[in-house]
C-alpha cells in the first residue's frame, strides 16, 4: 500500500487479521478530538486514500486543522463510500455512461473501462403517478400504468445493470429511495476490500441527506458530479463550516416530528447555512428517534445547508436492530466506532466537539405548524392558517401573495361531481397526499395519521369525493405495520388507499384532476390548495391547478382534507358535523403521543423490515419478466422518443481547446430572487401547447402517450425543449408568468426554446441573468444541462444554490457572480444589452473576470470556479469530457 498513514492500520479484532482499519486514535493528534463528527468522516476518508496524488497529505493536515482552515476557502478532495440514483437522474447517468463507451471507442480506448468503480444504486422510485384514487385496486392500477408509459426506460435500466460492474438496480414498487437507502442500503460501517470504514453517500436526489439522521454522511450531488465520484473520482469540496445546532428540552405532547422539522427548517433559513455543514448535538437529540432525526435531515436542502448531520450514538445501533440488520455487523459497526472516536453520547457534554457556530432550539417552544403557500421555508402556526392565507389572497404576487382583488376573495363556484352538488373557494383542497420520504418513513407520524382515521370514521367524519387523496408509503414496511395495527381500513375509508410506492405527488407526478373540479378552479379563477405531507411545495410543481400547497404533517393532511379548506380555525371552528348533528373538533380525535408509542412498540418489529426487504430486487413480477439486451455497448433506437444518445461528446477529441471570450451574448432570460431548479428544469407534465409537446406530436405521439418529463429525462431532445417551461416562470422581459421571452433582434416574444434556437441557428451566444439563490431546490442535472443545450454559455447571478453551481460547472457553463454590494440594479444592467465576458488565458479559481456591453460600460464580476478541479473541468469542455479523455488515452 503506498499510503503514508499505513502506520495506523490494524485488525478490528485480533481474531480476524485481514479484516483492517485506520485507527485515527493512533494519530496522537489533539486536534481530533475537537473536530466536528461530520469532518471526521472527511479527515478518515483522506487518510484511507491518501495517494499522494488525488489526494494528498497536504489535505489531511488540512482537514486536520479544520479550526483554522474552514475559513479560508482551502479545497479538500472527498471520496464518499458509495453513490445513490433514482431513475429520473439515474436513466440520465447511465445514458451518459453509454454515450461515454461510445465516444472512449471512437478515440480509441476500450469501452468497458467505463464502469462504476464506486458501488452504486440505482432506486426506481419516480416513474408512478396518482392516475387512480379511491379505489381497492388503485395500487395495482397505478402500477400497471407505470409499466405501460415507461417499458422502454425500464428495459434501458435492466440493460445497464447488466452491462455495468458495481451497478445494483431497486426494482419499481419497493419503496422511496432515501426510505429504502435508511431501512435497507445503509451500513453505517463500510465492509469492503478487507477495511472497516464510515459508510457515506452522494446522491443525485437533493434529499439523500436524509441518511444523515443515521449518522451516515450524505448530500445531493449533481448527476454530472456523481457520474464522476462512479468513475473513482473524488468529489472536490472547499472545507465547510459547521454549524453546531444544540437541541434541549422535550417535544410537548401534540408536536409531531413534522413540526420540529418545518421550524428547524424556518430557524436555519433565518440563520443562513448555505454550502455548510450543519452537526445536531445537546441532550435533545436523546429525545428524537432515528425516524425523527432522519425527518429533520431530509429537510436539509429547504434550509440550505449541505449536509444534516446526526453523530451515530446508540439509539442508531438500537435502529440497526429494529431494521433486521445482521446482529453480528452491528457489533462490528459499534466495536469500530468506539475505537476510532465516532460514537456519541449526546448527554454527555464533555464530548461536544468545536463548531464555527451554535444555535440553539428548545424543542418545548415548538408548536404545531404547517409551511407555505409556496415554498417549504415559510412557516405557518396550525393557529395562525386560516389569517395567514387570508392574507396571502390579496397580498402582491409573491412568495406570500395571491394578489386576488378583495371583492372576490369570498368567491364560490358551484359544481356537480358524479352526480352531487359541491361548492368550491379560494382555499378550498383538492389535493390532499400523504406522500415523501419525509414523513413516510417515521411511524410515529404514520401511525398518527392512522389513529386519527380511525377517530375520524368512528366519530362520523368523511372526507368530500371530490378531493383527491392518496397515501404513497416509502416502502412496504409502512403498510405492514398500518395493516397489522388495524388502521389500514380507516385510512382507505377516508380515501387515503396505497397508491403507489414511490415519490409520486411531491414531484408533481399527483395526476390528473377530476375535469369539473378542474373547470371550476379555472372559472372563478380560484386559488385552490394541496396539502401534503412532502417537502417540497416550489409554484407549478405539485399540480397546475393548485396555487398554494402547504407541507404539513401526515394528520394534519387528513384533517384538512376532512375540513375541505385551509381557511378553518381548529381551534374554534369543527372539522364536521356528523350524521347526528354533532360537531366534531379537531382536539376530539387527534391521537396523543403516548397512544402512537404504544402502538409503535408492538407493531414495528425487525421481523417486518427482514420479510420486506429479503425479497426486494425479485419481488416484481412486471419487472422480472422484462427482456433487456446483452450487449456491452447501447443499441440506440432511432425512432424511440425516451432513450436517445445525447450530443454532448459530438466532435470530442483527445486535444484540449482553449477556452474563448464570449462574444456579444443576448441574455436569454432575467430573473430576481430565488429561482429554483423546478423554474429551470423539466418537470411534471408537459403541457399540450409547449415546444416538448409539438416535437412529441412530430414523432407521432398523442398527448395521453406524453408521459411527464421526468420519465423522459434519457432523450435530450424533450428535455432541451422543457428547461425553462415551467408556468410560474417570472421573467423580467415579460410581463406575466410563463415560459417565454424576448427574442431581441426580431423583438418578438418566443416560448423560451424557440427564441434560443434562433439565437443558435444564427450563431449568437446566450446568457441568463438571476438574483440571489439561483438554482435553489433539487439536485437536477438537466438544470444545467438543459441550458447548455439552449446555447447558454453562462449565468451572471448574485448568488448560487451550491448543487446547481456544481452542476454548472460540470457542464461547462460559467457561473459568474456579481461583487459584493453589486447586482443588476446597481450596475443599470436592463438585460436588453449584449456582453462580451473576457475570458483570460490564465485562469485562477475564484478570480475576477471583465464584462464589456455594447453600451461601452464596462465591469467585474466573480467567475465562480472555486476549485482548480473546476477549472480542470471547465478546461475539459465539463466533468464527462475531462472522464473520457482520461480514460481514452
């Protein structure tokens, strides 16, 4: 072993020799001690691949001496354990995986090089939809459905996991990939190659935080990034602050973990931990479950942080054993953390480590709560709903407003669903989903939701027909222990029935509409609301049709389907009238903590998790029965319209070109604040009159058969004519939301595809300018990668969300950012002008690069490649490029 640490390796247990570690007490270096948990992962993990060259001893002093060196911007390289895909970035990877076998042939070099060298698994999870509700069959339907629309992608997959090394792939209805990553994929403890490890993960899902909460270290990535990190690459990351956050007291008894979770979520906004690491530590975290703290931690990219960190203590080996792990690897797990300082005791204060800062939560002040109209940060006390979305009718457009003119904020518009006269109003619910990793994964809440049906249905209570309810658990575990328990029944006669196993209304896949509900929202130009149990509630992302949509805990979303509305007092005013003529309140049926645990303690057993899970990648039949092609290259389908060999290695060759100034780029877009990548990225349905749709009709295909476009993320050509599509789009060239812009030498007014490929076809460069936060939200690699295909060769922005800018850098795009205390505003920039950026033959990370208008003003701005990897990559033309040149040559 060439590895100048090679001194601290020695044999876990004496008994087995060749089973090793590095044991970092042996370092004899006060400064362990006092590193966060969440960096001493990082500093084991350098040590172990210290090789002189990708990384280097330099790293780990620097690592070592993270109290003084997480200040000062110092790049650090990380090779994680393992990486996690779900399909609708999974397809995208393992299509560029293909492609890349493709160009490495071309130049040369021998295709099969390209395989994951780091384990990865991929979890189909994102491809159902809510198509059928209410029904006993709804889940087989759905199922069904989700074969038909998406055989071809299926098909792609099986091939991959047999074309590619080190490639697992979770078949369809097995359950939520952060769910299935924290009952089943976990290890806590890597077993490989004869070395014990910490296991950790990057994921190409923005919530593979989640894991987090089981003291497993992980964070969304780019799919670009994780492709890389497959290849045995390391991840380049500067070295984070961290944000130590002490949590005392205990939770009062009508608070559910979803509660904790969205004022967590509100606190740390408030605080500001964007592209840090946040360490959860105080006699507090004693109090939470694994299912608790894994709640908190799939939230982190809603506050911002890039990892969500819960030390393993030994309520995490206690999970261990509850999930029907094997007895003798959690000894293990446990007997090595011990010896290399990495099991928390979180009374005991002694073992507090330094953090760059602490913040504190009594988790006695949290009250039950409820986030929106349109984005997860924004807190609402359960109390103060009814006011806050009063107020938000007639507030300006905005993340808090409606802009509805006051005489019509008591609108109603009748209807007739299925033979029935029903009145609907601003507030009204229409959707109503217990749905997400979230929640689904913590019983607590589950079982909670599950008691309450059951006091609902006794006490009288039903929920309107026309609301579309649904219940989409992240694995099978949840409905074996809501069946066993006896609630499964009540939930169904609610219409909360199983549809589906997978990450279905929170990523829009929620489904149509009945088409009168629909037509009535449109009518009274209602602002209709969805009330979910998710973590994510971005304007057009959860259904068209539904302007506010509030994250709220699994009972809550039961109660509020039962009111009908979101403008109800709970406290004053009933969720119903039963057949009696009694009023039913919410305090009536709401199931106390206490209730929950004990059915928690019988009916949540290992015996459920091993039944579950022993058959998981054989349990579908649809699945099994798929007949995928053996070759070790990818025969492409001319005529499919899923799969599709992109054009991002068109023209490669084993020369590097020189990067160029830019010259008299139109800004294809302008944007404020906050715009997410569900604002950028393809997602959720595609609509019958947009560029995605007319190129779909070309290829012969209907609009039933669009299918959303996630499912279509393997075919570039729908994908490039999706970014940017979204109908909430606020672009400052027009003045009303929609996916359109100004085409500047024409003056006409495009969908944004259309005027980029004008811009394209006669040979102009494109720009996008953005306010603070760009690219906020999910870890989407068509974020970047369908800009890059519209011609967009760079973003100007006050600010980056820390995965996006990652992404964009992987694709060759340069994030620019503009210097402090300036913006567009300051500089007089109207977005009508074009720019020249001057792109220097020497480039440094983080250096200041000039922007001419044709106006004759002039000045700087940030270039925004932190890393001298990041410029590698950018020198390469993006990550894949820079990939297959090393492995061609």
């Amino acid at each position: 072993m060439n590895n100048p640490f090679v001194q601290i390796v020695e044999p876990l247990d004496p008994k087995q020799p060749l089973k090793k570690f590095f044991n970092l007490s042996k370092l004899e270096d006060v400064r362990y001690a006092r590193l966060p948990f969440s960096i001493r992962i990082l500093l084991e993990a350098a040590i172990r691949n210290c090789d002189e060259f990708l990384v280097k001893k330099g790293d780990v002093e620097n690592i070592l001496n993270w109290k003084v060196m997480q200040h000062k911007n110092v790049e650090v390289p990380f090779k994680p354990a393992r990486v996690i895909l779900q399909d609708f970035t999974g397809v995208p990877a393992v299509v560029d995986f293909a492609a890349m076998r493709d160009a490495v042939k071309k130049l040369g070099g021998d295709p099969e090089k390209i395989n994951p060298i780091c384990p990865a698994d991929l979890v189909i999870d994102h491809s159902i939809q809510v198509d059928f509700n209410r029904q006993p069959d709804s889940l087989q339907k759905n199922q069904e459905l989700e074969f038909e629309r998406n055989k071809e992608r299926f098909e792609f997959l099986k091939w991959g996991s047999q074309a590619f090394k080190n490639l697992r792939i979770i078949p369809p209805g097995s359950g939520i990939i952060h769910q299935v990553n924290l009952e089943y994929l976990a290890r806590v403890v890597m077993d490989q190659d004869g070395y014990y490890y910490p296991d950790s993960v990057v994921g190409t899902d923005s919530h593979t935080t989640m894991i987090d909460g089981l003291g497993v270290l992980g964070w969304g990535v780019g799919g670009i990034e994780a492709e890389a990190v497959m290849l045995g690459q390391p991840i380049s990351m500067v070295l984070p602050e961290v944000v130590g956050y002490k949590l005392v007291g205990d939770p009062q008894p009508l608070v559910t973990s979803t509660d904790i979770v969205l004022t967590i979520t509100k606190h740390l906004r408030q605080v500001g931990v964007v592209g840090k690491f946040v360490e959860f530590f105080g006699p507090g975290v004693a109090q939470l479950s694994i299912a608790d703290r894994a709640t908190i931690a799939n939230m982190c990219p809603e506050y911002g942080a890039t990892a969500a960190y819960f030390p393993v203590d030994d309520i995490s080996i206690g999970y261990l054993v509850q999930t029907g792990r094997d007895q003798e690897k959690v000894m293990c797990t446990k007997r090595y953390l011990e010896a290399v300082g990495m099991l928390r005791d979180f009374k005991n204060s002694s073992q507090d480590p330094d953090f760059t800062q602490v913040v504190e939560l009594d988790l006695h002040t949290v009250v039950p709560c409820c986030s929106g109209p349109k984005r997860p940060q924004d807190k609402v006390a359960v109390s103060d709903m009814k006011k806050d979305f009063e107020t938000c009718l007639g507030a300006k457009q905005g993340f808090k407003g409606f802009q509805i003119a006051p005489e019509q904020h008591n609108s109603i518009v009748k209807f007739n669903f299925e033979g029935h006269d029903f009145e609907l109003a601003h507030g009204s619910v229409v959707i109503a989903a217990i749905t997400s990793c979230t929640n689904t994964s913590n019983p607590s809440v589950m079982l909670g939701a599950g008691l309450l049906a059951k006091k609902a249905v006794e006490a009288g209570l039903t929920v309107k027909p026309y609301i579309k309810t649904s219940l989409s658990p992240g694995s099978g575990v949840v409905t074996y222990y809501l069946r066993e328990s006896g609630v499964m029944r009540y939930l169904s006669q609610l219409g909360f029935d199983v549809v589906g196993y997978g990450c279905m209304t929170c990523i829009g896949n929620s489904g149509p509409l009945p088409e009168s509900v629909v037509e009535a929202i449109t009518q009274g130009d209602l602002v209709a609301v969805g009330v979910l149990s998710g973590n994510r509630n971005f304007e057009g992302r959860v259904h068209p049709n539904t302007r506010a949509n509030y994250l709220a805990s699994p009972p809550l979303v039961i109660a509020y389907a039962i009111a009908g509305t979101i403008r109800i007092d709970f406290e004053k005013e009933p969720l119903g009238i039963n057949a009696s003529g009694k009023k039913i309140f919410l305090k009536d049926i709401w199931p106390t903590r206490n209730e929950i645990q004990a059915v928690e303690r019988q009916f949540v057993i290992p015996g459920m998790f091993k039944e579950v899970y022993e058959k998981i990648e054989t349990v579908n039949k649809a699945w099994n029965a798929l007949d995928a092609p053996s070759d070790k290259l990818y025969t492409w389908n001319p005529k499919s319209t899923y799969i599709k060999s992109p054009p991002f290695f068109d023209g490669l060759t084993l020369a590097l070109q020189t990067p160029k100034t830019i010259e008299g780029a139109y800004a294809l877009l302008s944007f404020g604040d906050s715009v997410t990548t569900d604002h950028i990225s393809p997602a959720g349905n595609i609509a019958r009159n947009s560029p995605a749709a007319r190129y779909l009709t070309s290829r012969g295909l209907t609009p039933r058969e669009f299918n959303s476009y996630g499912s279509r993320r393997g075919n570039d050509a729908v994908m490039a004519r999706g970014t940017f599509a979204n109908i909430r789009l606020v672009n400052k060239f027009i003045d009303k939301q929609g996916p359109q812009t100004i085409h500047f030498p024409s003056g006409e007014i495009l969908d944004v595809f259309d005027a980029a490929e004008r811009y394209k076809q006669a040979g102009h460069p494109l720009i996008v300018l953005a306010g603070k936060e760009y690219g906020a939200g999910s870890s989407r690699d068509w974020a970047a990668k369908g800009p890059f295909l519209l011609g967009v060769k760079a973003v100007l922005a006050e600010s980056y969300e820390r995965i996006h800018r990652s992404n964009l850098v992987g694709m060759g795009v340069i994030p620019l950012q503009y210097l402090p205390g300036e913006d567009a505003g300051t500089l007089g920039l109207t977005g009508r002008e074009r720019y020249t950026i001057i792109i220097p033959e020497k480039l440094k990370p983080q250096m200041n690069v000039q922007i001419k208008l044709d106006t004759g003003k002039t000045f700087n701005v940030i270039m925004r490649f932190d890393t001298d990897v990041e410029l590698t990559y950018f020198h390469n033309g993006g990550i894949l490029n820079y990939m297959i040149r090393k492995m061609a040559s």
